[in-house]
C-alpha cells in the first residue's frame, strides 16, 4: 500500500537505504516491505518518500513530543535500573499492527502533530541537562527514522548518553547493522511467534524479527530484552507461550530477560478483552521451566513479578512497585551478594531514583 502525491514538509534529510529500480521506481531496502515508489509517493511506513528522484525522510528533526519516564517503562529491567530516559517518538511505522497501543503517533498521517524542529544536538543537550542517563527512540519504531536516531545517538554519546531503541526488529540486514551500531540498548517487541499472527495482525513476518533477535545476541553489545503483549484468543495459548519462550532459551540464551505485558483493547481491535493476570501469571511460569531466568509481567501491579531474582540462590536483588525501584540489592559488579552469582545486564554503582514519574519537557 502506498500514499499517492503526499505533500512532503520542508524538514527532511536524504536517506540511506534505497536504489533506484530498473522500471524507474525506486526501491526502498530499508525494511522487508521493499516499497517501490514513483515521484511524490511515500512508502507504508509514511515518513519515507520520493522526491526528486531521491528517497528522503520527511520527519527528519521533528518528534510528536518529549518526556523524561523511568528506564523500566521502555521496558528495561536490567539496564540501568531506576534512571532517567528522555523518551521520544516521530509518526508513522512499518507495520499495521491492528492491536496497536500508540496508534495515534503510528498511524498518523498528519504531519502537524509533530512538533517544531530538535536537532539531534538539541535532543542529546535537552538530555543531559535532565540528568537523563539514556534517550529512547520510541511510541512508534525508530526503525523508519533511522537516519535520525543514528545522528541523535552520536551526539548523546559525546555527552556520555546511552541510546535505547524500542523496536519490532523489522528491519533488513545491512541497515540492521547500521541502526543497532549505534545503540546501546533495545527492547524488541516480539509480537507473536506464528507466521499467521504476524501476516494477520501486522502485515509482516516473524522470521525476520528473529533474524533481528539472534544478530542483535549474537553479533553485538546491545543489551536485550524481549516484549511480548498477550491478546485473549491470539497469541495467548500455553502451546504458543511453550514454542516462544522454549525458543528465546534455547537459540538467544537463558540470560535474556522476557516480558509478558497485558493487553489493553485498542485501536482496531476494541472487541478483544484486557488480559487476565492470570494469563500472565501462566506465561511466566511457563517461560522459567523452559529455562529462562529473567521473565515479568507487565501492564499489572505485580511487584513479585516485576521484581528480579537470582537465578543462583532466590535472592531478590531489585525489587520494583510499578516502575518504581522498591529494593536493591546487587553489587556494583553486577552479582547478588548472597551467591555471587553474576546477573546480566548493565548495571551502576547505585540505581537511579527517578521512581514512578513522568515529566513532559520542551528541546
């Protein structure tokens, strides 16, 4: 699907990943959708057009909004516990999720719900001023505004900033290497694990989500974790949560830490139910006996749940009330002090005290 003769606004920047096809299209080799456009067309994503017989990316240095939230919200539990993230988002995504929790940024089509111009200096200076220990590129994937967040993750960098990418992974490969260089964290959602809820509900593919995942554990060091929303009848079955979970072990490692968030009817699919907490309760349990050391739920107050555990000796190392950190007990090397046994993940000397709060700010 394509949006034909789209006015293009004056912010943008050429991009990367495109050739120019043998029919006169231009190609788009940025993600699986491979869309092929002709003068003035924008691809699904929205925010990837053609102009003058180049492709460039027409929400470059803009953002629907920026707010400072807690690193847990992303979510992030074993990656800086307790700090700051300045949290930020543009328009459009590459996939059409119709289950779709930030639809009104994702789904725009509306250029003037962004706001005026953030250079990346500006974003990265916006930051460090909060006291912010990381910027995430999120509420709709960074993965179309690549260009943009690689450029905002350099100047973070020069101030000490870590980059966080909340992503679906639907990306091709050489791009992937480009955008996940310059990241120092991501947490992938990983919709599903069937081919049929993926074609259904996203008009995408699970196998080249996987791809992402084992590049992103195999070949880099980005630390990772894992989202999966349950939605009531589609992808919520004991059998899908066995293969899901049984895979993340076995082909990522028992050390990545799995989320199972509660589903909230939105968007397109407002007939379904919230998910039951016993349904998550279920997915969890099931993902620790498939091996899997580090797995929360989400979307509930659960602080059990949501808390971390040592995989060694039961101890509870950080303990979380919401996105709040409500107990904290893992050395500054990264181990529980009852065992020793060491804890993955990316940890400082103290946990951050940001707590519960959200807070809009201006760049």
């Amino acid at each position: 699907m394509l949006l034909e003769r789209a006015t293009i606004p004056p912010t943008q920047t050429a991009t990367r990943w495109w050739e120019m096809g043998s029919d006169g299209r231009i190609l788009c080799t940025l993600c699986p959708r491979a869309c092929k456009l002709q003068e003035g067309q924008r691809g699904l994503c929205f925010v990837r057009a053609r102009q003058n017989n180049e492709m460039v990316l027409t929400t470059y240095g803009r953002s629907s909004g920026f707010c400072i939230d807690p690193i847990e919200k992303k979510p992030l539990a074993h990656f800086l516990p307790g700090t700051s993230v300045l949290s930020f988002g543009t328009a459009g995504c590459n996939l059409a999720c119709s289950f779709c929790q930030n639809w009104e940024i994702s789904k725009s089509r509306e250029m003037d719900t962004l706001t005026g111009e953030a250079s990346p200096h500006a974003i990265a200076k916006a930051a460090h001023a909060a006291g912010c220990a990381s910027v995430a590129y999120t509420y709709n994937d960074p993965i179309i505004f690549a260009e943009y967040a690689i450029d905002i993750a350099a100047a973070c960098h020069e101030l000490g900033i870590k980059s966080v990418a909340v992503t679906a992974g639907y990306v091709e490969a050489a791009p992937r290497i480009e955008f996940f260089k310059a990241m120092d964290a991501a947490n992938v959602d990983l919709k599903a694990f069937t081919e049929d809820f993926y074609y259904k509900h996203c008009k995408a593919s699970l196998g080249n989500v996987k791809e992402t995942l084992e590049y992103l554990v195999k070949e880099t060091d980005v630390w990772v974790e894992i989202t999966t929303l349950l939605i009531p009848g589609e992808n919520d079955s004991p059998r899908e949560i066995d293969a899901l979970s049984a895979w993340v072990c076995d082909a990522l490692g028992p050390h990545v830490p799995l989320h199972f968030s509660a589903f909230h009817p939105d968007f397109r699919m407002k007939d379904k139910p919230i998910t039951p907490q016993t349904t998550l309760i279920m997915a969890r349990q099931i993902a620790l006996q498939n091996g899997l050391r580090y797995v929360y739920t989400g979307n509930v107050i659960d602080e059990a749940r949501a808390s971390t555990w040592c995989h060694g000796c039961g101890e509870k190392l950080i303990g979380r009330h919401q996105y709040a950190i409500s107990h904290y007990n893992v050395t500054p090397e990264g181990t529980c002090p009852n065992c020793t046994t060491p804890i993955a993940g990316v940890f400082i000397d103290k946990p951050g005290t940001w707590g519960n709060k959200r807070q809009r700010v201006k760049v």
